[in-house]
C-alpha cells in the first residue's frame, strides 16, 4: 500500500485538499470494482503543524496528525497553501510560519519520498530546496510573485505538469486532479486513472494552462513614459505600433525606450501589443459567434494565418478550439 500524507496549513485551499482525497478513495473503489484487486493501492492521512486548521473560504479541515511526530510518507502532496492572487508580502508572511513543514520536507525527500505540490503549493517546494534550480510549475495568476520570491527558480506556468521522478509540480488549485490522476497512472496503470477519471467525471489531460490565463499587463510601476506608451497600444492596438516616433516624441532613443518598457511591464512592446490584440480576439471568441476572421481583422491584423499562429502560441490551442470550450453554448 501506498501510503500518501497530504500537508494542510492555515489558509490552504480546501478544494484542492479534498480533490485529493475523493480522488484517492475513487482509485480504490474502481482498483476493487474493476480491477478485482481486493487490498486498496492508496491510505492517506491529513499533516499539518496542529491537528486541525482553517481553509481560505472558512472551511475547517482535520483532524491531521502533527507534521513533528507522523511517520514519513510514500508520496506527500502539497496542496494549495494558500490564495494565487497574494501579494508577496502576504506570501512571505504565510511563509514565514512553515519552517517545521520545510524541515520535514527536505528531510522526506532526502529518504526517498516522493513529493508533488499544485499551486501555492509549489512554494513550499522551493522554500525547502527541494526543487534545485529544476522547473516548476504554478497557476499562471502567481507566476510573477512566484518569480520575485525565488529568484534562484524557475516557473515554467506554460506547463499544467511538470514530473522530474522524485517531485512533480502542477499548476492552479483544480490541476491537482489532473495530477492525482497522473499519480495514480505513474504508480498503477494508465488504465487505472482512466478508469477513476471515467468515475468522478474527469478527462485525464495534460495539456498547457496557456488555455486558462488572462494577459494582466504590469501596472504597479512608477514609469511615467512606459505607462504612456502601454495606454497608447491599448487605445491603439487595431494599429501599427510606430515606436519611432514616440520615442522621437519623448526624446528618448527607440531601444532605450524598449529596455525601460521591457525592464517595467515584463513584455517588449511587440509582445505587449501581441498579447493585447490576442487578449481581444479571445474575449471575441468567448462572447460573440463573430466570423474568426473578422476578430482578427479587428484585433488590427490582415495576415490570417500569421495570427492564427500567434494565437495558438500563446495559448496553446486553435482559435476554433478555444471557442469551443469558452464561448457562449461551449
């Protein structure tokens, strides 16, 4: 049997938690009821550093056994520790309070547990140096505070899983069924997980989060000029972006410019506008049945498959494919 210890902390996403554990009984239930195997592959058990604890939406969870006195688990599973949406300061408080979850991480991992963390959760992972410099993932909404608060890792948030043998990382609070089930595949069958994901209503699918995210342009900065320039493409984004001249008009040179909007936003000013164009035709394919093709000659572009390109880019899926999971009858 394999014995899985799911850390809860204070603020912890109860959905995630329990996605786990009904996935959890769900694998025993179709292992004995298809499979005929009698004995159940999964046991788990609630850890944390007191014996019950209270999620973000009020939810209390327990009982746990304490983090300072359980046995080590198989596979311990990091759930959401808290909200995507934090600011880092909020983050490296809630942080700040798990030393002991860190210690017993880092000390698990050394004696062969394997450790899988989704979200927030992912945190935890690169707060006990555990991850080493190798990628992860989280939810595409924290990838900015993720980066500032580990500088030394990486966050890939294209990816939705990321498996590395002894740790995997997952992205938003709802990829952690995508990644029990990928557990269930990794340490039973493939079969298995199908078979579970059949019973609780869940596609196994490991595609992009890229599909999911929301371009939110950097506006907590205190550059004048690039905020000027942002506000012009946003005004402006069904036209050509003439850089030259507004850096001519700023009296400023074009790269330089570039190297101040780059270093305040994240993006070029391409990207920038890139993004924007492809977040407009997004919210077209989402609210209206409006030809694709004229999205795109609305969102300021003549070249057809270009476009089509960039947006699958961007987001993982085509244009056809995304309004058929997001917009109106999907």
């Amino acid at each position: 049997m394999i014995r899985i210890g799911i850390i809860v902390s204070e603020r912890c996403q109860a959905s995630s938690v329990f996605a786990v554990t009904d996935l959890i009984m769900a694998a025993n239930y179709c292992l004995s009821r298809y499979f005929a195997e009698p004995t159940p592959l999964f046991s788990y058990q609630l850890i944390g550093l007191t014996e019950s604890v209270r999620a973000y939406n009020g939810s209390d969870i327990g009982p746990a056994v304490k983090i300072t006195t359980c046995d080590r688990p198989d596979v311990v599973i990091l759930p959401g520790a808290f909200e995507s949406v934090l600011e880092q300061s909020h983050c490296q408080s809630l942080l700040d309070k798990m030393p002991h979850i860190f210690t017993a991480l880092h000390r698990w991992h050394h004696q062969g547990s394997v450790i899988a963390s989704v979200c927030t959760g992912n945190f935890l992972l690169a707060a006990a140096k555990i991850s080493a410099g190798r990628p992860l993932t989280c939810h595409w909404a924290s990838s900015e505070v993720a980066a500032r608060l580990f500088p030394n890792e990486t966050f890939n948030t294209d990816n939705l899983l990321i498996d590395h043998g002894d740790i995997v990382s997952a992205g938003g609070a709802m990829a952690t069924s995508q990644m029990v089930l990928h557990l269930i595949a990794r340490f039973h069958s493939r079969e298995l997980a199908l078979a579970t994901g059949k019973l609780m209503m869940i596609e196994l699918n490991l595609e992009s989060q890229n599909r999911f995210a929301m371009f939110q342009p950097r506006q907590n900065h205190s550059d004048t000029l690039v905020a000027k320039l942002q506000r012009t493409i946003e005004t402006s984004f069904q036209s050509r972006l003439d850089l030259t001249s507004f850096a001519d008009l700023a009296g400023i040179g074009e790269r330089q410019l570039s190297r101040r909007f780059k270093r305040a936003t994240g993006e070029s000013p391409l990207s920038y506008l890139q993004r924007y164009r492809v977040e407009q035709v997004k919210i077209g394919l989402e609210s209206t049945s409006d030809a694709i093709n004229k999205l795109i000659l609305d969102a300021g572009y003549e070249d057809h498959t270009s476009f089509r390109r960039l947006f699958k880019r961007f987001t993982g899926v085509t244009m056809k494919e995304y309004r058929s999971r997001f917009g109106v009858g999907a």
